[in-house]
C-alpha cells in the first residue's frame, strides 16, 4: 500500500508538474550525496517527502467522495376530509336524515347484514374521509349527492 496519499485537489494544484519536480529532486539528492560543501537541495515540503519516502510509486492519489444523491421527494400525506365537515355539507344538501337512514344509525346490530354493520361501524369510526374513498363515494352518490363536492378537500 503506498505511503503517501494526496487529495486531488493538492495533486491538480501543481498543475501537471508533481510527477518531474519529484523526480528532478530525486535526482538532485542522489547528486548531492557525492558533493561537498554543498547545501543539500531543497523542495517544497510535499516533494520532499514524495522523495525521501521512494518517489511517486509510494503516493495514492484521492479522490474526493461524489457527493451524496440528493434526497428522495417527501410523499405528500393522503388528502383527506373532516368528516365534520362532510356531514355539514350532507346536512346543508338536505340529505341528513337519509344518510342517517341508509347508515341505520340507531338501528340495533343484530338488525343489520354485515356489509351495513361494517358500513356504519366505518362512518361512526371515521374523523377522517379519504375523498378517493370507493365506499363513501358510493354512499355519497346514492344520497343523490356530488361525491366530487361532498368530499372536496
């Protein structure tokens, strides 16, 4: 594994030109050691320790991380209705009493199929109505009301 690891970043800042001045200073030191009274040759820092640690062989050239994705899009939360509201807008269309009827509310359990005992038991559960609601739709239409506008967000 090589000993010296540069970020891109410092590696491009020379320009092309680590790879000679590395090896000019190689050179530089290994004339050195035969000379006397001569100052030993200097580099910058970085060239220095390329060197001294074998040259560019010994140096990994980092890449920075690519940067993360970007966020998945946040679901919008269902649109849903206030049931408040849906039974306001049946009772201003006059239809109160007849979805009271058709939901049999007041009606003992033992009285009602299965389907209107779920039915009704899903209506008095609700505070919440999903506008896209197939059974509500149906039960909004059958009261000869505009399911589109009953269930208006």
């Amino acid at each position: 594994m090589p000993g010296i690891e540069i970020a891109r970043a410092g590696y491009d800042g020379f320009a092309g030109t680590l790879e000679q001045r590395v090896n000019d200073f190689m050179a530089a030191l290994e004339a050195h050691r035969t000379s006397v009274g001569v100052p030993a040759p200097v580099e910058a820092p970085l060239i220095e320790a390329i060197a001294r640690a074998g040259g560019m062989a010994e140096v990994t050239i980092i890449d920075p991380l690519p940067p993360p994705p970007p966020p998945e899009p946040a679901i919008p939360p269902p649109v849903l209705v206030s049931k408040l509201v849906v039974v306001e807008r049946i009772g201003a269309a006059g239809k109160l009493r007849d979805a009271r009827a058709a939901l049999k509310i007041g009606r003992p359990d033992g009285e009602l199929t299965d389907a209107e005992l779920l039915l009704r038991e899903r209506w008095e559960a609700a505070s919440m109505i999903a506008p896209d609601d197939a059974q509500v739709r149906s039960f909004v239409t059958a009261l000869a009301l505009d399911p589109d506008v009953i269930l208006a967000p």
